[in-house]
C-alpha cells in the first residue's frame, strides 16, 4: 500500500543534498577550493589526515566574507555568484550553486575563521550537523579557514562505503594535482600526514605547474600546443612516445580554467597522437581550452566534472587538427627518440605522488642502480660479409627505388661493419698505437673531428656516417655529434604503411578483375552492401548486386600488393553489421598496419650493404615520422655529450 506524500524534513534534505555533492572528502575539498579561487585567492593550503575522514584543512588568502554574510553562507542555495537563471548560460566561476558549504557542514564538524580586507578582526563560525553553535570574534590573516572533522560523522551508512585512508588519500593527491595545472598562477601547498607533497610555485607558467606534478623528466619529453581553431583556444602539453602511459588518469582537460572529463577531448587527442604511442598506450595531456561561456554547459552534472559542448563536432575536429599540427614530426634523423645511460638529479624540493616517492640518493649510488650487469664479452673477429644472391621483387607500387628483401641468411659474429665511407689507410697496429700516445689531446680531438667529415650522403646538411649493423637489428649511424640506432625492422614498416596510405587516400588501392566474382550472401547483407557502396569504393572493393542473394566483385583492395576477396568482404560486413553502417579510417588502417608488419624486413634479418644504404637514404629523403605505425621509436640517439659523461671524461 502507498504510503502519503509529504514533505521531507531540513534535516534529511541536507543530508540528501550532502551525499550529492560531498561523495568523498576529495570532494568536499573540491568545493572548498574552489570557493577560494572565486574568492581571489593567490595561495591556497590543503591539509588532510587519514585521507581527509577525520580531518582536511582548507586555507586561503581570498577575499574572505563579510561578517554580515557568515550566517547565510551555510543556508543552502545560497550564492554571490549567480542572480537569475540567464546566468546560468554564461558561469565564469567555478562554484555557484550555493550547495558545497551547507552540503559539507550537514555531515561534519565545521569550523569557519575568515576576515576580508576592510574588517578589523575576523570571526570564528562552529557548525556541527549543519546547526551553528559558536559565533565569535578572533585575530586572523586576510582570508578564509576551513577545518572539517569527522566527515559523515552522522551518517553512518556512508562512512562505510569509504575506502581505506591511504586509498582516499590518493583521491585528494589526484584533486591537487588537476587543481595545480587549472592554475598556474595559483600557489598550492598540499600536506598529507603532516608531509608536503605538492607545492606550486603559482607564477602563471604552465611549464612551472607541470614541473611541479611530473617532473623535468616528463616536461622534456612532452610537446607543447598552441593553436586556434573555430572559436577554440587550445594550449598546453601533450605527452607522446615513453611520455604515452597505460591508461586516461594522466589526460587532463581544462574548460575555462575548469577541470572537465570528456571522453569526446580523449578521443580527438587520440587520433591526433595516433602512431605517435605504442599500441595499448595512451598520450598524456595537459591542455586548457577557451570558449565562449555560452558555447558550453557546465550544469549538467552536481560535481560539475562533466561537459556538454554546442557543437561537439566543430571542438573534436579543432582539438585534433591543432595537435596533429603540435606534433607532426616528419624527420625522425633529426627528432630521435634521446637515450640516457646517466640519471638526471632530482628536482629540488622533490615532489612525492602517490603513485611514486622520490628520494634524495647520492649519484654515485644511483649509478650503480641503473649500471645494467657487464659480462665479459668474446673477442670480437672481423668477419667478412657473405655474398648474398637471393633478393626480393618489389613490392612497392609506389617507389621506384631499390627494395629490401623479405629474408636473408643470418651472418655470424658480434658485429658487423658496413664499409659506404673509403677510410684513411691506418697505419700498422703498434705504429698506430705509438702514434696516438705520442699525440697531444687537442690533436686526437681533431683527429676525431676530421674522420666525421665524410658522409655517404653528400646532400646531407649536416654530415652523416653509416659504422655498421649490430645484431642484425641496428644499424648505428654518426650524425651531429650523435650515435644513432636505428630499428631497420620499424622504418622499413614506418615506409611502407606510409606509401600503401597514400595509395588509399588517392584511391589508388583497387585492382580491376578481368572476371568478376560472384560471392553468396544474405539478402540482409546484400543491402547492407548496397547502402555503403560509396564507402566501400573508397578502399577499393566495388560489389554490384547479381540476382537475389548474390554480389558481383569487381574491384577488390590490393593491400601492399596482395588482394583481398572474400574474407576481405565477410569482414567488411561484420563491421558494416557491428557498427550500424560505418567504415572509419581505423579499418583501412589496421589492414594495412597488419600487413605492412608482416612484409618489412624483420629484427635479425642480415641485409646487405646496398639495402642498408637504400633503407637509410629513404628514411632521410622521405622525413618519415619518427615512430612506426604502432607507436615504437625508429631511431635512438646516443649523444656524444651522455658517453661522457657515463665515461667520467666530464662531471
């Protein structure tokens, strides 16, 4: 039997109203913040014991608020932000629903010291269980505290859907962390258990927030965007290659200066970082969008985290130009991926996360830790080069130039050198070695200096010289005072995917049958096909309706050379079936990835002279980009400057 409609009584819409808007303490110190940055604030403190349950401390040096207002400052609804509901449409603020303070007070002890600017003493406000029980005067700075015990202290059903101390704790490290990059300009000291684990310098760079969260390590590697785009204002930094991480909790999205979760951001950022992070990796991102206020809706949501855009579409495509444009590296000789065989010291004061603890370690000892185990290694006999008969068609419908063959035999030894630059002749080895030791050091540095003059490639700005190929794998390279490895396995993929969508994108990918194929399907299917013609003539397939519960093949794809027919085609319709009707790049794309890797020359394949010279010289002459298609570096560089430092030729 129903029961009677009536009204709910303050104290359980409070409480209501709490489990709302205050799920966690994070949250609760969310809003606080929050407050304190509407307030004017330039430094904000944040405190937390046992992860904020029993106690969090939020200090401010805003504006503070009148004495006149403290008692309506705990009503709920109330607010200095918004006056009617066309504001609404146009919130430059961060809080403005008037729920936070009266939402946190109904559920914890709250104690309240503020005093603004024109007010001679501040004053002292007890909440308990959303009830004032104290008013007094009392001496403080300009600005507002609020300390909050005993978090759901009087709702015990939601004390215990609490996680552990530690894991709430970890909650409010990521709150910080998201509050610190909103705002450069800001000063953010955060303490758990009476540590200081994050503090921000606040003088308004991102780079110096960035450095606070993540370290110069971090920072060095990630690319910086800076761009506009269709009402759009996108700036800050994203992380690609060994910056890329398993998962989205390092993307953070910032809408007028206000952390945001988008799903929509992630997948524009995504596919502009494409081929750009290995494979199950995501980019990491610190980016701040500006807007219209009234192109976007913030109100959709009472932790106001999510986002609703006006014309998503017209965003997602500005996103993702704007960033293809930040990081579209076409040259991977001149943007290797940089090998580090010395750690760099830590920042100074360091900066502890909860996902790592750094500390101060002599370097002495941190070189140990990092010294990979040496063992003794066989002496090393030149070997002469095999001849080598077999040699692969080409299997490029694009380039004209030499190719590289599929396989070869393996050739034995520890390494072996690629004779494409005429050495001096060297005197014999004791002469040689009298020679040296009776030369002055500036003279040997010359000497080095007059052997990197020569270049295999003449055109080459700067000079360039092949040494040989390790492991059948790298072939090592001397370029502008690098060693550079390249991964002959990874550019020869990087060519041909690049050459095969260029094939695809100037429709250039289908092979005309001289006899059609007929291929049975459902008369589902048949229509389905019918549908997306258009589509499927984009990669190449061309089926035409033949009778009742049959399709006419006219033209099927030639993926790097191989046709695709009727798994091609079953394939095809799943995913027309699957994804109610859409064929996006990403299809073209994973065929062509898969065969791309199947078809480039392999780690431990031994390649000749002339092919490791043909390999190199189009990696140049194209400025291929610098990782393969599924996200790993092509070259690793090894400067000139880290070798001696490992050496201990300089400090």
């Amino acid at each position: 039997m129903a029961g009677r409609i009536q009204l709910l009584s303050e104290e359980v819409i409070g409480k209501i109203a709490a489990g709302e808007v205050v799920e966690r303490p994070s949250a609760a110190i969310k809003e606080l913040v929050e407050n304190s940055l509407d307030a004017g604030a330039s430094a904000v403190t944040v405190e937390i014991r046992d992860g904020g349950i029993s106690y969090f401390r939020v200090t401010d040096n805003g504006s503070g608020i009148r004495q006149s207002d403290i008692r309506m400052a705990f009503e709920r609804h109330a607010t200095s932000k918004i006056t009617n509901a066309q504001d609404l449409f146009g919130i430059q603020t961060l809080g403005f629903r008037g729920e936070a303070l009266a939402s946190i007070a109904a559920v914890a002890h709250v104690t309240c010291t503020t005093r603004t600017k024109d007010d001679p003493s501040g004053i002292k406000v007890q909440n308990d269980g959303g009830q004032i029980t104290a008013i007094e005067e009392t001496a403080c700075p300009e600005g507002t505290t609020f300390v909050v015990r005993d978090l759901f202290y009087n709702t015990p059903v939601r004390l215990k859907f609490l996680k552990k101390p530690a894991t709430e704790a970890g909650f409010v490290s990521d709150l910080m962390m998201r509050l610190i990059l909103s705002r450069p300009d800001v000063s953010f000291r955060y303490i758990s258990q009476g540590k200081t684990l994050y503090h921000s310098s606040g003088d308004g760079k991102l780079d110096s927030a960035v450095f606070a969260i993540y370290g110069n390590e971090m920072l060095r590697t990630m690319r910086k965007v800076d761009g506009h785009q269709a009402g759009v204002l996108l700036r800050g930094y994203v992380g690609i290659g060994e910056s890329g991480r398993g998962n989205r909790s390092h993307q953070s999205f910032f809408i007028n200066g206000r952390y945001m979760r988008s799903s929509l951001l992630s997948s524009a950022v995504e596919a502009a970082c494409r081929e750009r992070v290995m494979i199950g990796k995501f980019p990491s991102c610190v980016l701040h969008l500006t807007m219209p206020y009234e192109t976007v809706d913030v109100n959709v949501h009472p932790n106001k985290l999510e986002v609703r855009f006006q014309n998503e579409a017209a965003v997602v495509e500005a996103v993702e130009a704007i960033i293809r444009d930040a990081i579209a590296d076409r040259d991977a000789l001149e943007k290797p991926a940089q090998l580090r065989l010395t750690p760099e010291p830590p920042a100074t004061p360091v900066k502890v996360t909860k996902q790592t603890v750094d500390v101060q370690k002599p370097e002495s000892v941190l070189m140990n830790q990092n010294r990979p185990e040496i063992e003794e290694a066989p002496k090393i006999q030149a070997i002469p080069a095999a001849p080598i008969q077999e040699f692969l068609p080409d299997f490029s419908p694009i380039s004209s130039k030499p190719t590289l063959r599929e396989s070869a035999p393996v050739l034995s030894g520890f390494m072996r050198t690629v004779p494409l630059v005429p050495e001096p002749a060297a005197p014999p080895e004791p002469t040689r070695i009298r020679q040296i030791a009776a030369e002055k050091p500036h003279r040997i540095e010359k000497t080095e200096k007059s052997e990197q003059v020569a270049s295999f490639l003449p055109e080459a700005q700067k000079p360039l010289r092949l040494i040989g190929v390790v492991f059948n794998t790298f072939i090592l390279v001397e370029y502008d005072d690098n060693l550079l490895m390249i991964d002959q396995h990874a550019v020869h993929e990087r060519l041909l995917f690049d050459r095969f969508m260029q094939a695809v994108d100037q429709h250039r990918c289908g092979q005309e049958l001289l006899i059609p194929m007929i291929v049975s399907v459902t008369r589902r299917e048949q229509a389905l096909l019918s549908e997306h013609c258009e589509l499927l003539e984009s990669i190449g397939l061309t089926v035409e309706p033949f009778g009742d519960t049959e399709v006419s093949i006219r033209t099927i794809p030639m993926i790097l050379g191989e046709p695709q027919t009727q798994d091609f085609l079953h394939e095809v319709m799943d995913q027309l079936e699957n994804e109610r009707g859409s064929i996006t790049l990403e299809k073209r794309r994973a065929s062509i990835l898969q065969m791309a890797c199947k078809k480039a020359v392999k780690g431990g394949d031994a390649l000749s002279d002339a092919e490791i010279r043909d390999l190199v010289t189009r990696m140049v002459d194209d400025k291929v980009t610098p990782t393969c298609p599924h996200g790993r570096p092509l070259v690793v560089a090894l400067s000139h400057h880290e070798l001696d430092k490992r050496f201990k030729r300089i400090q």
